[in-house]
C-alpha cells in the first residue's frame, strides 16, 4: 500500500465526515449549544473521525479487497455505526436528548447521501469511469461532487433548517423516531449500497440512472416522513397545551360565576337587615342610605342575555368601583352565542383588565351584532399610559379567526375586536 494511495484514502475519510458533519448540522443548528462548546466541537469531530476511521479498517480490512458482495455490506455496517456515532457526537456537543439526537443524525445524514446519490447520477450521465479504476478519482470527479453537495446542501438550508431555526426545534420525546433511523439504514443506506453492488455487477447505465431517481426520491420521502412526524409531536403538543388552558379558563369562569353568586346572595341577605334597621328607627337615616349605597354597588349584576358576559362584566365592574372608575355597559349577550362561556369570560376580563391598566377616567364598552359580524369595543377616556394587549385575549381572538387591535388617540385608548359571521 503506497503513501500516495494512504495520503489519499486519509483525505477522502475527511471530507467524507466533513459532508456529513455539514449534513447533520442543517438539522441541529437550531439546538442550544451545551456549556464548553469551545472544547466540545472539536472533541466531537475527532471523535467522529477517529470513530469512522477504526470503524472503516476493522470492517474492510478483514475483506482484502474493496469490491464485491462483503466489500458492500461492510459499507452498511460502516456507514450505520457512522449514524449512531453521530448521535453520539450531537449529545456532547448540543443541550438535547437522544429522540431528539437521532431525529437529526438520521434527516442529516439522508441529506448527505440525497447529495452523494446526486453525485454518482451526474457521473454516470457524464460517462465517467467507473470505481477502481484511476479516472474515478479526478479533480473533475472532486468538482461534480463540490457543486451537487453544495446545491443539495443550500437548497436543505433554505428549506428545513431556516423553517427549524424559524419555527424551533423541541426536544423530541417520541419513540417513533426509532422509525426514521430504521429507514435510513436500510431504505437510504441500504438502496445506496445496493446499487453500488449493481454497477460493479455490470448493472445498465440506463438502470443505474434510474435507481439513482428512484433513490433521490426515497431521500426526500424519508425526509417528509422524519418531518411529518415531527410536525404530528407539535400538532399533539399544541393541542394539549390549548386543552389545558381551556380546562383552566372554565376553571376560572366557574370560579368567578360561584363567587358572583355568593356575593349576591350575600348581599340580598345585607339588603333586607338593613331595610329591618331602617324599620326599627334605631339607625340614624344618613348611615341608612350609606348602607344601601354600598350593597347597591355589590348588587349591580350585570344582565345582557349571555351568563358568561354577565360574570366578566360584574366581576369587572367591581374591580372598576374599587379603582373610581365607571363603567358603562351596552352588549348584546346573544351576538357570542357562537363563543364557549370560558372563552367569552376570558376575553371580557382580560380586555377590559387591560383597559383598567391604562387607569382611565371613565371607560365604556359595547358588543353589537351587525351584517352577520360580531363586533367588541372597549375604550378608556382620560388614559394615563397604554395599556398592553393581553396574550390571552390575543389567543381566543385567533380562535374564532377574528382580528384584534388597540390604539392610543387623544387621551383614549380603545381596542376593537371583530369576529366574521360563519
């Protein structure tokens, strides 16, 4: 074995690594680094080296020769182990699990051999020789290789990992992941071998070009397949998390609607001992009224034909009169029949929450019904500072596929809520 042929095998085990490293990196770019990333990049990346290299020798070496049906399942066995040495290289370097891990190795490395499969194909239809024989490896060869690497490589960037630093990449709990790696060793893998163990069988150039498509295409289904799995996790995720806040925002509303029912019980209880008093004459009359006054501020129920409204608007009313502001009432209860009673209870107090934030004068609020549209406006006059847009209100807004604003003019602030007719 010549230096010259040892130098070269050396230099194609590097760039090798290096593309797949590239590929991996697409996928795990969104990832938090983990503490120490300065010494653990290049910890990984040796490791990764040395690891393709021990596991190259002891899988060909045995062979004596590099063609042939053992030459082709040395090549799975490397290039599987190689997947698996890449997770183990993503868990030191990134703050993430192994789900998680094997979900990028396994989309990256199909990423890698998408552009090694694109390679051979723009050879072959170039006429080049076949491997084993010295024009296999020319710098020609090397500039094909360059530019289908680069191409599939930008055209990934721009596709998936812009989407994944875009959108997030969470951490993955789902076993199913085990599935992605099962079609990238024998679907991605496997395929590739395969038609390598065809050409040196004399395979039709004809033939190897079309399994070349046939195998681009498996590379982007198994793609799609990693993807919609993902997707699916955080369709589920998202799911959950909005049946929780549901399930708190009724627990909310039932609470406030027992509340309101108790305070006016209570205080048709206060109202009638103190009719008793002024009865009995034996209670100065100015204290009388001053007692009448005040239960009459917790008795103000407010009634607009829809109960959940009606429990926002009292409890907010009150919190009004606590802080001196008044507040005026005009709605149509019957204008969000379309709305769940937690989601009407939410956006109500959360709205005019914000508006009581801005610590008005005064502050009004009207719900109509108008051309098949239903429409909210809450305005504080006499606004100190704006007040913020609540997320809550934002999301049940976003729910019935409405629109939401708030604006700052001459000493108001308003916002406006507008949901279509269905």
């Amino acid at each position: 074995m010549s230096p010259a042929f040892v130098l070269f095998s050396a230099l194609v085990l590097v760039l090798s690594i290096c593309r797949i490293a590239l590929g991996v990196w697409l996928m795990t770019a969104p990832l938090p680094l983990r503490d120490g990333a300065r010494w653990r990049i290049p910890v990984a990346c040796l490791g990764l080296v040395l690891a393709y290299a021990v596991i190259s020798v002891a899988a060909i070496v045995p062979l004596g020769n590099y063609r042939g049906l053992g030459f082709s399942v040395a090549q799975l066995v490397i290039f599987s182990l190689v997947v698996l040495a890449c997770v183990g290289a993503t868990l030191v370097v990134y703050d993430t699990n192994v789900w998680t891990a094997l979900f990028c190795c396994s989309a990256g490395y199909t990423i890698q051999n998408l552009a090694s499969g694109a390679t051979e194909l723009a050879w072959t239809l170039i006429g080049g020789e076949s491997p084993g024989s010295a024009a296999f490896y020319t710098p020609l060869r090397f500039a094909i290789s360059f530019s289908c690497t680069a191409v599939v490589y930008v055209v990934a960037y721009l596709l998936i990992t812009r989407y994944l630093r875009r959108e997030g990449l969470e951490r993955i709990e789902d076993r199913r992941m085990l599935l992605l790696v099962v079609m990238t060793i024998f679907v991605i893998i496997g395929f590739d071998v395969v038609i390598k163990w065809l050409v040196e069988q004399g395979l039709a150039t004809g033939a190897m070009v079309l399994l070349r498509v046939f195998h681009g295409l498996a590379c982007v289904f198994t793609l799609l397949t990693g993807f919609e799995l993902l997707v699916r996790r955080r369709v589920e995720a998202e799911r959950d998390t909005l049946a929780q806040v549901l399930s708190e925002h009724e627990r909310q509303y039932e609470a406030a609607r027992d509340n309101i029912d108790a305070i006016n019980a209570r205080v048709h209880d206060v109202r009638h001992a103190v009719g008793r008093l002024a009865d009995d004459g034996g209670v100065d009359r100015t204290v009388i009224r001053d007692l009448i006054r005040t239960v009459e501020v917790y008795d103000s129920k407010v009634r607009t034909g829809n109960e959940a409204l009606d429990t926002a608007l009292t409890e907010q009313h009150l919190r009004f009169e606590r802080a001196g502001v008044s507040l005026a009432c005009v709605a149509d209860g019957e204008a969000l029949s379309f709305m769940a009673p937690a989601d009407v209870y939410t956006l109500f107090s959360s709205l005019l929450a914000a508006v009581l934030e801005a610590r008005p004068a005064s502050a009004s609020l009207v719900v109509r019904q108008a051309l098949g549209s239903t429409s909210v406006h809450v305005e504080g006059s006499g606004v100190v500072r704006e007040g913020a847009l609540p997320q809550q209100a934002r999301d049940v807004v976003a729910r019935y596929q409405g629109t939401l604003s708030a604006a700052a003019q001459d000493g108001a602030y308003h916002v406006d809520a507008l949901f279509p007719s269905d």
